[in-house]
C-alpha cells in the first residue's frame, strides 16, 4: 500500500536518517510545498521502503540545482532524489507505484527523472526498473522514467 508523507513529524525526522544517499538532507526539505516523501507498506502494515520527490520546474544536475528549480506553482518535473528499502523488491515496487500516483494526480507534472548517486547499484536498479540514463552530471546522474516536455 503507497502512503503519501506530506506532513513533518517525530516519525520522519527518525526515518530519514536511515537514507543511506542524502541523510543531511532536513524533514523540512523534504515535506513541504514542493516536495513531500512516499513509502511503501505490505499487507501487514510494515514499512518496506521510502523514497522522496521534489517538484521542479526542468530537470536539475544537484541538489543546490533542485533547491533553486524547486517550485509549487509550475513544476512540470518530479524528482525522485533518494530511495530506501527494508524489504527486498519493494523499492522497485515504490517508483513503480509513486510514478503512477504522481502522474494521476499531478497533471501538470511531465517528467519523472532521478537525481541519483553515480553508482553501479543506483544504475543497475534505475535500468532493471525501466528507466533510461539521461544525463551524467558532475556528482550526480539523471535516470528518466518518463520525459514528455
């Protein structure tokens, strides 16, 4: 079952530093007008994995980049920044399900990219899960799930 993580609590604060790519990064960076987390959880209610997005008008090449792109009001890009799992398969399972929420229920948004770690494992599981490299950066990659604008 997805969750959509829009509001900053106790519970977020504890399981983002879990996140094994950016742990610096705040709850309130990540739960607010133009960004906001998703988890994934079994049938019996235990968290499999959580990943986090942000809306941002184009697609950035850092996080500095995403944090200046961010926007509430014309964002036509998600970015799915980081992602972690507690059970096997179910991060695959996560972009599969949050891709899908994101597109019925943002419109306007036209591009599900990644703003990956440049890694063998973050690429092995971008291009297994359907996505395609689209662009290396300094200290990042961009992986697209879909690219319409």
């Amino acid at each position: 079952m997805l969750k959509v993580i829009n509001t900053c609590d106790e519970w977020v604060s504890q399981i983002i530093k879990d996140d094994p790519v950016r742990p610096h990064l705040t709850a309130d960076y990540r739960i607010n007008e133009t960004a906001e987390m998703f988890g994934l959880y079994d049938d019996k209610e235990y968290l499999g994995s959580i990943c986090c997005v942000r809306y941002t008008k184009g697609i950035p090449d850092s996080v500095s980049d995403m944090t200046d792109r961010s926007t509430a009001k014309d964002a036509d890009t998600a970015i799915f920044y980081t992602i972690w799992s507690y059970s096997k398969g179910s991060g695959r399972q996560l972009i599969l399900d949050a891709s899908e929420w994101i597109t019925n229920n943002k419109p306007e948004i036209k591009n599900l990219v990644t703003l990956s770690p440049v890694t063998e494992m973050a690429e092995r599981f971008h291009l297994r899960n359907g996505a395609i490299k689209w662009r290396i950066n300094n200290d990042s990659v961009n992986y697209a799930y879909q690219l319409k604008a």
